[in-house]
C-alpha cells in the first residue's frame, strides 16, 4: 500500500505532447480495499481497514478516507483503530485480490503484448506498437482506466512518460483515481522541484545522507558537485541518481512472465447466439486445456474465460479455485458457470469469440490433490482418452457432440485460423 492519501494529487487536463510519452505506469487504487467494498457499498467514501481486528492483526490496506487519519499498511489495527476509532474493519479475502489482479492484467495484455507487472496490482507497459491502433498514449491510458472501471467496478491511475522511472512517478501523483502525462521534454523542469526522496531508491537514510550535504530538493542534487554527491551516498548510488535526477532511465519493459498459462480459444465463422453451442464449445476448449496439463505435468489453480461479442467488446473473467486440477471435465464446469454468472443476453449480444485458460500453474505431484478427489471418475475417464488419442489421434473418441467438432476445430487450428493461448 502506497503512502499517499491523493491530498497532493496532480492530473492532467490540458492538451499535452504525449507522442514520445510510450511509458505507462499503471497502479491500481487502494487494491484490497477497493476489492472489499464492491461487495461493501455501504463503507464506500468511509475510512475503512483492511485486516483481521483483535490479537496481532497488521493492516493489509486502507482506504484513502482511512490514510488520510494516518493509517499504513503492516501498522498493527490496534494502532489504526487509535488514529481512526471510525473506520470500517473489512477481513482480507485473498483469493478475491487474485481473481481481480488477473483480470486486470488481461486488459492490459489486451492492449499491449508488452506488459511488466511489478505486483498483484501494478505493471508497465510499453505502448508504442498499439498507438496506430489505439491512439496516442493519453487516449490508450484512458482506455485502460474506462475499461478497468467498466470491467472490474475498481479504478486505477495512470502516469504516461517517457521513461519507467518517471511513468511510476506520475501515477503516484496521480492517485487516486487519475491519470497525469508528463511529455519527455518536460521531464527536468517536473523534477527539480521535487524532493530528493522522489527519486526512486531514495529511502530515509539515504535522503538523511543528501540533506545532511545540502541536498533537499532534485534540482540541489542535479546541480551539486559529483564529488559531493559520492561522499553522500557512494559512487554507484552517485551515478543512479544522478542520472534520475536528469531523467535519464534506459530501463526497458522486461515481459519475462512469472507464471504461466495454457489455454484454448475459437472464433466462430458466424457469431453465436445459441446457449448450447456455446456450452458444447466450451467443453471442448476445456478439455483441450486439460489434456495439455495433463501432457506437461501440470495442474491449474485458476480458470479464466475469455468472451468476445460481435461487436469486437471483450471481456476476460475468472475464478481462482479450491483445489488446483487439470481435469477437463472440472475446468469446463467452472468455466460455464463463470458464463451464466455475466448473465449475457445472446439474442441482443452473440458472441464471436469463446476461449477458456488455465493459469497459476503448478506441477501436478501426486496422483491426488486431497485426501477426497472428487474428480475422480472424471480424471480416470481423461486419462483413458489421452490414451486412446495419442494412438489413433485426437477426436477419436469422445462425447459423440464433440468428436466431428475436435477434429475440424484441430484443423482449423493447424491453419492458424485458432491460435492457443500459451504463454511462458
């Protein structure tokens, strides 16, 4: 949880020259809280506290109405309970925090293949390849934050900048709930006023260090000696700063995933408005996720669902479950009942585009999951057709709704026409 309470919040309103800001440093607002009061309308606006009351429990997050009284995170809720005898305590849900985290991070792959995520409820992004198709960067970070808000229900800022660095810096200035763009060319004349504890690293001490040395603000520290500068905080601590302090940040988005993902999708040559078309296509996809777990050893905590309508809106929901599996049968009854819970009206909204994705992989161990499978007959049956497909081919055999649609669906897949999600 960030220290601002958005007292001394900053956005852009006014035209700006975003053209080379490419940068974006995407930050979700008050994450654990904010998830906890989608289904806590009431303590919406009131200082609330994320955490477990009584014995030794430490605040997971705040809401800024709370932070504004002082409250921090891994403070003990005695402590904040003290400095805001108001505030809401709401328990952690942390399976909810997971959920949301990879919905929001599906929105922004949707927008860019290259995406870093810092943690369950930041990430950069790197959008120059998407601004033919999107827009500017301020346009396309005003696409990430309606879409977030419409998708999810919670709100995100936005820095837009030229450098990593100084995107992470304008979506703290920009909380909550909003987006600042600082252009390249004005990189220096935002900095300098600031103080040297802006600087990314710059921790107590080390700001201690630079103000015992005269060093307050950023402009005192760009202008000092480097000799001065290396006597305060050492050579290699010297150069980073000093490099920040000039806005320099070579640093590029790094994509290196860190977990990964298995997944089918189809897209339909006529869209589909027939509930049990849809739920044939999904069984099928699911068992095509399943037999691949099954193929690397692996098994899938959370499931997601990806949908698009014929009016190219799409949607990405999932649902983290209680026992990682990767049978197909289990992924499938998951993953149409997280279908039903959208409540889509085909008849006003066919669909163009089905897919379903294992994610949070493990490897699978053991034959069993828990002392009580129940999954079992399932998981037998699965393996006995990978058997059959992998001596006669996939298809073969199979719910008789399926085997013609497996085998044309592999087809269309060989062609490219349905790519599989997979992702390391």
């Amino acid at each position: 949880m960030g220290k601002t309470d958005g007292s001394d919040r900053r956005v852009t309103t006014a035209a700006v020259d975003d053209s080379d800001a490419t940068i974006l440093h995407v930050d979700m607002d008050a994450f654990f809280a904010s998830v906890e009061l989608l289904d806590r309308p009431d303590a919406r606006g009131k200082p609330a506290i994320v955490g477990h009351a009584g014995g030794r429990g430490v605040v997971t997050s705040a809401t800024y109405e709370a932070r504004r009284f002082g409250v921090r995170s891994a403070m003990p809720v005695s402590q904040a309970l003290r400095l805001c005898p108001t505030a809401i305590i709401l328990p952690p849900h942390y399976e909810k925090y997971t959920e949301y985290s990879a919905r929001v991070m599906q929105i922004f792959q949707e927008v860019t293949p290259l995406v870093e995520p810092l943690s369950i409820d930041e990430a950069f992004l790197d959008v120059a390849g998407a601004r033919r198709l999107l827009g500017s960067p301020r346009r396309i970070a005003e696409l990430i934050r309606s879409r977030v808000h419409d998708e999810t229900g919670l709100t995100c800022s936005v820095g837009v900048a030229g450098t990593k660095f100084m995107a992470k810096l304008a979506s703290g200035h920009a909380k909550p709930d909003g987006m600042l763009v600082i252009p390249p060319a004005e990189t220096v004349a935002y900095l300098r006023p600031l103080p040297v504890g802006a600087l990314w690293g710059v921790g107590a001490s080390t700001q201690a260090s630079l103000e015992r040395m005269g060093m307050r603000t950023v402009a005192d520290l760009a202008d000092a000696p480097f000799g001065v500068l290396q006597r305060a905080v050492g050579d290699a601590t010297a150069h980073r700063l000093r490099d920040l302090a000039h806005g320099h940040d070579p640093r590029q988005i790094v994509t290196a995933s860190r977990e990964k993902s298995i997944g089918h999708e189809n897209t339909f040559a006529v869209d589909v408005d027939d509930a049990d078309t849809l739920r044939r296509e999904l069984l099928r996809l699911s068992g095509r996720v399943g037999e691949r777990l099954r193929t690397h050893g692996m098994v899938g905590r959370t499931i997601a669902l990806k949908i698009r309508y014929a009016d190219f809106r799409t949607i990405s929901r999932s649902r983290t479950l209680a026992e990682p599996t990767n049978v197909g049968r289990r992924l499938f009854e998951e993953a149409w009942d997280v279908f039903e819970s959208v409540g889509i009206d085909l008849r006003a909204t066919p669909i163009r585009l089905i897919g379903v994705r294992a994610e949070q992989l493990a490897d699978a161990g053991g034959d069993a999951t828990a002392l009580w499978d129940p999954d079992e007959e399932w998981r037998e049956a699965e393996r006995t057709l990978d058997a059959v497909s992998a001596r006669f081919g996939r298809g073969a055999i199979g719910p008789a709704s399926l085997v013609r649609r497996a085998q044309d669906a592999d087809e269309a897949e060989r062609d490219g026409r349905n790519p599989r999600w997979l992702s390391d």
